[in-house]
C-alpha cells in the first residue's frame, strides 16, 4: 500500500508512470464493479475509462491518502454507473445478447453449468435494494473494506455492515441457500438511515 501512496504523489507531480501504477492497481477491481453496476460489459468498460479520466483530470485537486483515493475512484464509477442507468431509461433498451459459445471449451457440459450458475448469481444481485446491491459489490467485486465504502457512498461503517449483511441474507434467499436468518419470502428492503 505505500508503493501505491508513493505512487499517488507522484501522479499528483505529473509523473505518467504513476498514474499507469495507479491504474494498473485499481482498473480491475473497478472494473469487476461496474460489470455488476450495469448490463453490458462492454459499458462497465467505457465507464471504466471515463473514471480514470475523470480522476486524473481532477487529481491534482485530490487531497487524501491512498485509501481516500480508492474510496474516491468507487465513488465516480458509482456516480458514472447511476448516469448510464438514467440515460438507459430513456431511451428504448436493447435485449440482452445471447451468450457465444466459446471454442474449444475442455468440458462444455460443466462450462454451462457455470453460466447457469453466475446467470442466477447475477440475477439475483440485480434483484438486491440499489443500497444493497452496491455495497455488496464493492466489498466483493472492488475488494473494499467498509470503512472505504463507508467513505465513497458517505455512509456510517455500521450502516455499511448492516447493508451488506442484509445483502448477503438477501442472496441467500435468493438462490436457495440455508442461512440462518434467511426465512422465505420478499427480499428485505431495510436501508440504515444512520447520519
């Protein structure tokens, strides 16, 4: 993590290499993020190169640490997602597109398995409370401790918890799962409104 903060003072000089640490250290997590944030890969890809723009261009008036700086990045893409999500309600949507098939898959059986698998899985966080499903995905998908989520959606840790708790029961339901608060019926909507 000090390689990273070192590397955030740099950037914030000017230094190209840095800001290429930078990315290479947070593109993937993020962009894990945006895939669960919106329908198409290939938007969560462009939302990843319109974070990164937007962070650099704005880097130099960022004051923080590192972790300030991961939390900073969650909070665009969150931002940038919700912008799309805005845009795609008005205008006519597209059908999902149809899964290729990938060539040469060693065993094709169990490779449909797993699609079968992350579809209920991805169904089910795009059935979660947009608090809950965004939490979950960035403590899962971005890697993010609570406090950082805390800070880029300017909740209290606690509410945090509490969010990702309820999410987790939620998906439990959800696919079927023994857990011991999960009862059947409707997802559990309860949002904290601890300021």
């Amino acid at each position: 993590m000090e390689h990273l903060q070192d590397a955030l003072v740099r950037a914030q000089a000017g230094d190209k290499d840095a800001v290429a640490e930078l990315y290479h250290a947070y593109a993937g997590p993020l962009l894990a993020y945006l895939t669960t944030q919106v329908r198409r890969r290939e938007d969560a890809e462009d939302l990843l190169g319109e974070v990164f723009v937007s962070a650099m261009r704005d880097l130099s008036r960022f004051e923080g640490t590192i972790s300030g700086f991961r939390a900073w990045l969650y909070r665009i893409a969150s931002n940038r997602a919700v912008d799309l999500a805005r845009l795609n309600t008005r205008r006519a949507e597209e059908p999902l597109a149809v899964a290729v098939e990938r060539a040469g898959a060693a065993d094709p059986a169990a490779e449909a398995l797993g699609r079968v698998d992350r579809e209920s899985l991805w169904r089910a966080v795009r059935a979660l409370p947009e608090a809950q499903r965004e939490v979950v995905a960035m403590r899962l998908a971005g890697g993010l401790s609570a406090a950082e989520i805390a800070e880029a959606i300017g909740k209290p840790v606690g509410a945090v918890k509490a969010l990702q708790h309820r999410a987790l029961v939620n998906l439990t339901k959800a696919l079927g799962g023994p857990y011991p608060e999960a009862r059947a019926g409707r997802l559990e909507e309860r949002e904290e409104i601890v300021d």
